[in-house]
C-alpha cells in the first residue's frame, strides 16, 4: 500500500502543469497525441482507450501496458520509453517547447484489461528519441 502511494505521488509529482484529472502526453516535435487519464489510463487524443500505467514495483516509474496485454514500455519522470529505452512521449516541462493543446475527443469505453505480459529486463534509458512515433507506440496496446 506505501509502495502503491508513493508511486502515485512520484508520478503526481512528475506531472507538472496538469489538469486536475489529466495530463498531455506529446510527441517528439511537442504536438498533444494522448493523454493520461486520473485511473491511469492512456488516451489516445482522439479518445481511443489504448493503455494504462501499472506501478514498478522494483524501480521508479510505472510500466506501460496495452489492453491487449502488451508490454509497450516504460513511463519515468514524464517520459514514456519503448523497449530499447528511447522516449516516445514526454509531459510539458519535460520536453523542450509543446503546440498548444487541440479540444479533445470524447473518451470511448474503456475495454476489458488482457492478461498481461510479463515485462523485458529495463534497458538503461537514452537521451535519443525512437523512431517510432508516440501515436504509433501507443497504439500497439489497443485492444482491436
């Protein structure tokens, strides 16, 4: 229970310049591509239900998950990373310069949550960011 709520205040912590219930997620050149949720879960701007944060439990951060199951990767200090550690999406404040946010989507139902993956061993984080788009990224969690 300590462990569940000081993640909760570390990721609370990381989200600077947030709404009350969520927080933009932008891509690589600062355009708004999704968003998380106050349950943790992840929006596509659209309002597509695509993932959701499970707490890591051994290290900081939350682990990234579809609903489909899939490990997609990691969310730590603002910034979601795919399995070779490279960014995908970071929080305003973390990247360097954001587009101002379109009006979202209304949010669709969320799906049932798959059996998840067991998640790879985290590679140690680069300052690099991947060639996978964030929108592409998120998107291979979505529960078709």
């Amino acid at each position: 229970m300590r462990l569940m709520l000081s993640c909760t205040v570390l990721i609370a912590a990381a989200m600077t310049g947030f709404a009350a219930d969520e927080t933009t997620l932008f891509d690589s050149r600062g355009r708004a591509t999704a968003y998380i949720a106050e349950d943790l879960t992840v929006y596509l701007w659209s309002g597509k239900p695509v993932a959701y944060l499970f707490p890591d439990s051994r290290r900081d951060g939350f682990h990234v998950y579809g609903f489909n199951g899939k490990h997609l990767g990691w969310f730590v200090r603002g910034l979601a990373r795919d399995h070779e550690g490279e960014g995908v999406c970071g929080i305003k404040g973390v990247l360097a310069r954001t587009e101002i946010e379109p009006i979202k989507s209304i949010k669709e139902i969320k799906p049932i949550k798959s059996i998840r993956e067991i998640p790879p061993i985290r590679p140690i984080f680069s300052r690099v960011w991947s060639e996978t788009p964030c929108r592409l990224f998120l998107f291979a969690g979505a529960d078709y």
